[in-house]
C-alpha cells in the first residue's frame, strides 16, 4: 500500500522493509524535517525487535536531497555505538570500513532493508561485546555455557536511575512448528524464547539466586498454544542456563505436540454439531477456534457463536447469541452475553458434547428471544 505523504522513492523502500524484513517491524512516528516541501514526510521512526523487545531508530532522509543516503540516528543508551567505524591499535587510528550506505542507490528498492539488516547484526555484536565486558564472574560463566546455542541474543542496560542488567534471549527447541499446523498461515517461522534476566553489580545478591525467568512467543503462535498456561520448571541451587535449558525444551515439546493433537479434538467437537443444529456457516479451518451457526427455534431464527480456547475441552466453549431479527436503534443486531456456564464434562465424546450443547440451545432460545424483544422496546 502507498505510503501517503513520503515520495515514491521512500515510500518503495519503507514496503520493501516491512514487506521483506524476517520480523515485525513498525513505524512509530513521521515527520518533515524540509521547510521547502510542506507535508512531504522525509524522516520516521522505527521499532526494530531485538531480544524480545524493540529499540528505537531514527531514519532521517532528506527530501530537499532525495538521491543522498539517508542518516541513522541511534538510541540514546547507544552513545558507543560506532557500527561503520573500526578503531585501530594506535591511538586515534580509526577507519570507515565498506557498508550498505557506501553504494548507496535510491531507485532500489531493497537498500534500506540491507542497511537496517546489516545495523541490526552489528548492534548484536556490539551488545555482545558490552556484555563480555561486565565484571561478573558469574555472567561471565553463564554467557561460556550457553555460547555455542544458535540465536540467542543479549542486551545490557546501565543508567542513574535503575540497575544495571544483562537480558538474553534464548531460542527454545529445534523445531519447524509451522511445517506442524495443516494450512499453516503464518509467513514468519514461529518460535518460542526463553527471556532470562541477570542483575548486575547487586554484590549483596547471592551467586545462587535464580535470575527472573519469563516464556514468550511469536504473537501468531497464541492461536495454537497459550505461553501463560506453561509452568516454568524450578529453578534449582546453583544451576546455570546451560542445565535449566534442557528440561524446559522436554516439557514445551510435549505441550507443544499436545497443542497440535488438540486441533482434531476441536474439529471432531465442531463436524459433531453439524448433525444436531446444522452446519456451520462459518468456521475457522486452521485451528478450529471459531465456528458460526444459524439455529431456528419455531419462528424465531438467531446465529450461535462458537469461541474455543487452545485449552479445550478442558475449558469448555464459549458461547455467544446473535438475533438476526431484533436491532438496536442503532441498527445493530442484538446479542447476548458471552455465555460460559453450563453444563459440561471434558470427558464426554464429540457427539455427546453437540447433544448437550444441542439441548441447551433449546432451554436457552426462549430467554434470548426474550432478551431481544426487551431490548427492542427499550429503544
């Protein structure tokens, strides 16, 4: 889609970024930066994901000069960040070394991913290399055990006001959990990371705490398998990540394996309903989370909607009731509240559960159509 406000030659390369770029990349803010031009936007904004969260770059073209490369302004934690400049033994001895900017062809589209990409892989170095430096032995441990895993990323934060920290983030299991969803509609790999946090220059903290553990994912992957339900395995006296890491990946396997078997049990749950209330008139193919059917109860005809979680049948479905009859005064169809208690076993086959949901439409399709004639004469 066309950037609105940015010139042709900009707006190419900003989608070709966000088109191309292996993460979710954003665009936080733009503005004009030429007096020349009122409302031609020249500079931006960018959230770049770096361990498990983002930094802030500043792109700023110039639109008075729309041939010249555009300048990167840096966070402001990053003051020692010099990525195009190599520092030689000998004092004062520095040189620019060859880089995306130094061929730089504003009618290619592709120029600014590679210079994004090719910042990004030396900012990781360079906070690589900040870590190195910490005086802790046992970070210094810790970083020994773990360096030969692919992926992993880490980052130092310092300032005035909080304590310095080193965060990593570690990439779980060696697994290609797309190739494992039937229809898979994700574009990027989905992967799970483990976000590990040690505190640094605290000399009162025991070398044996455990440093602050916390799972996330890629946001797709919560369609198929919810991170919050997994208990962390305990972190034990004097372990390091190196021996942590093993055990974590042998339970998400299995619960991961779990999520996936679970996508059948929802689409048994969802083709059993069809013989008792109809067939759906919309349902989600990929992982049976959704489904949407039309029920007619003597005269009276409504839509039941059906939400199942990554839990179910151990959580039951929820369920919502939508008139196709009975509108607001603004012309909305009336619905009912999402509706989660009621009568339910996970242990029940798929049929049983679409004969008890069967029959709990008919007891509850008289106090809907209640609720909607009541509604109606509010308005």
């Amino acid at each position: 889609m066309p950037f609105d406000g940015f010139s042709p030659l900009i707006s190419s390369q900003l989608q070709y970024l966000l088109n191309h770029f292996p993460h979710t990349i954003q665009i936080e803010q733009a503005w004009s930066g030429t007096r020349y031009f009122p409302g031609s936007l020249d500079r931006f904004t960018l959230l770049i994901p770096y361990c498990l969260d983002y930094i802030k770059w500043d792109i700023i073209y110039n639109a008075e000069f729309p041939l010249a490369a555009p300048d990167v302004i840096f966070g402001p934690e990053d003051d020692g960040f010099h990525p195009f400049i190599v520092v030689g033994r000998e004092e004062g001895d520095s040189r620019l070394v060859k880089n995306s900017l130094t061929d730089w062809n504003n009618k290619d589209p592709s120029r600014l991913l590679a210079l994004v990409m090719e910042l990004r892989d030396k900012y990781r170095s360079y906070q690589e290399r900040r870590v190195g430096e910490v005086d802790d032995d046992r970070l210094k441990f810790e970083i020994s055990t773990i360096v030969s895993r692919e992926g992993i990323e880490m980052h130092m934060s310092s300032g005035v006001e909080k304590p310095g920290e080193v965060k990593f983030a570690v990439p779980l299991m060696d697994m290609n959990i797309n190739k494992m969803v039937l229809g898979c509609p994700w574009s990027h790999p989905q992967k799970i990371y483990l976000q590990v946090i040690y505190p640094v220059g605290r000399k009162y903290a025991p070398a044996t705490s455990a440093p602050r553990l916390k799972l996330m994912c890629t946001p797709e992957l919560k369609a198929l398998f919810s991170i919050d339900e997994v208990k962390l395995p305990a972190w034990l006296d004097g372990m390091c990540m190196a021996e942590y890491l093993p055990h974590l990946e042998e339970l998400l396997q299995r619960q991961v394996l779990e999520a996936v078997t679970l996508i059948d049990v929802r689409r048994q749950f969802i083709e059993a309903l069809s013989p008792v209330i109809g067939r759906p008139l919309e349902a989600d193919p990929v992982f049976c989370r959704k489904a949407s059917f039309l029920v007619c109860s003597g005269p009276f005809t409504f839509l039941v909607h059906f939400f199942l979680s990554t839990q179910f049948p151990k959580q039951r479905p929820s369920l919502m009731f939508q008139s196709i009859q009975h509108f607001n005064s603004l012309g909305i169809p009336v619905k009912s509240p999402l509706i989660t208690e009621y009568l339910w076993s996970p242990r029940w086959e798929p049929s049983q559960m679409a004969e008890r949901i069967s029959d709990f439409l008919v007891d509850e399709s008289l106090n809907f159509k209640r609720h909607c004639n009541e509604s109606q004469l509010q308005h």
